[in-house]
C-alpha cells in the first residue's frame, strides 16, 4: 500500500444590481469566486507529493500508535509526551491537506520522461495518466476518501483516543490501497469504483 510507487491578494467583487430586480439572484461567496480565479502553480506532481507528504506522514501514524508483539512481550505505542503529540498531529493535518493538492488542476501525475520504479509489477506514469483522464472523477473520490480517513484521525488525536487513531490508520491504509488498485496495480483490480464517502 505504502509503495507509490498565493494567494494573489483577493479582489474586491461588487454586485450591482438595478433598481427593479426580478429576484433573489445566488452568487458564489467572495471568498470561493476569488478562489476560483487563482493561478495555480502545481509544479511537483502527483508522484512527488505520494512521496514527500502522503507516504511519510501515513507511515508516521501508522507507526506512533500501533500495537507491537516483540520476544519481551506486547508493546503498546502511542504518543506520551506534547511533542510526541504535536507531531502526530502536523502528519495528519499534512496527510489531509496533501489530499487537496493531490485534485489541484493541472497536477501531472509524473515529470516527462519518469520511468515506472518496477515495470511489469506497476503501471508506467503515462498508463497511470491515462486512466485518471478518462475519468478524473474517481481519482477526485479517493482522494476524498483519504482525506475522510485522515481527518477521523486528526479529531482522534485532538481527542488523544489512541483506539480511535488505530482504527483511523487502518482506514487510511484501505483509502489509499483502494486508490493504488486502480491507478497502480495493473493486475490488481484495474477499473474499481472508488468506495463511498461519509456523510
């Protein structure tokens, strides 16, 4: 699973109206129009961000709660300190957020000229393209999974609910394969839907 292998300042918008309206006329907040209108640079791709952002901060959740039988017995890991705390929370905030940058428009899936890691065994970034052109829409519910799963992690450590945490990482790790078995794995699942988001 764990193999995946600026805000320019807003503008002011003024709605003017005439002095007969015909109606209540719906408007997007200031706030999401401005958004929309942002030049976006997604300048490292989707390979990238699985590497430096949604790997390492799955990975470190997964390993500072987690139940380890070792030859001395059971041992139980979890956060004990602030700190130990207040880094467990900045990996779920950044495996959140780096869900939102992994649907941001524009976002390759590798640089030109990238190679598959193990051909054969993982499709080849312009394979992988492929797929997600043909139906962006997926990939966009996946993300969304993932970004369900990490958020139930983040309220459990803000909770410090170590059992919930343990059930959250176990989520993530199904969001993620989930999205692998499409996008990656070519004999493994090619073509699946992406699993229904909470409501």
């Amino acid at each position: 699973m764990r193999k995946y292998f600026l805000f320019p300042a807003a503008g002011i918008l003024l709605f003017l109206s005439g002095c007969k309206s015909s109606g209540p006329t719906e408007t997007k907040p200031a706030a999401t129009a401005a958004a929309d209108a942002v030049p976006y640079r997604p300048t490292s791709t989707i390979k990238d961000l699985m590497d430096s952002e949604v790997d390492p901060s799955a990975d470190y959740i997964w390993d500072a709660v987690a139940t380890v039988i070792t030859e001395k017995g059971i041992d139980e890991r979890f956060p004990k300190t602030a700190k130990e705390w207040q880094e467990i929370r900045r990996r779920a905030v950044t495996l959140v957020e780096a869900t939102n940058l992994l649907i941001m428009p524009g976002r390759m899936v590798a640089h030109p000229g990238e190679k598959s890691e193990n051909p054969g065994i993982e499709l080849a970034p312009e394979e992988i393209n492929a797929i997600l052109e043909k139906d962006r829409g997926t990939f966009v519910k996946h993300a969304l999974a993932l970004n369900d799963a990490a958020m139930n992690v983040l309220k459990a450590i803000d909770a410090k609910d170590k059992e919930k945490i343990l059930d959250g990482g176990a989520a993530i790790d199904e969001a993620c394969e989930a999205c692998h078995k499409i996008y990656w794995y070519p004999n493994d699942g090619a073509g699946k839907q992406a699993p229904s988001l909470k409501k």
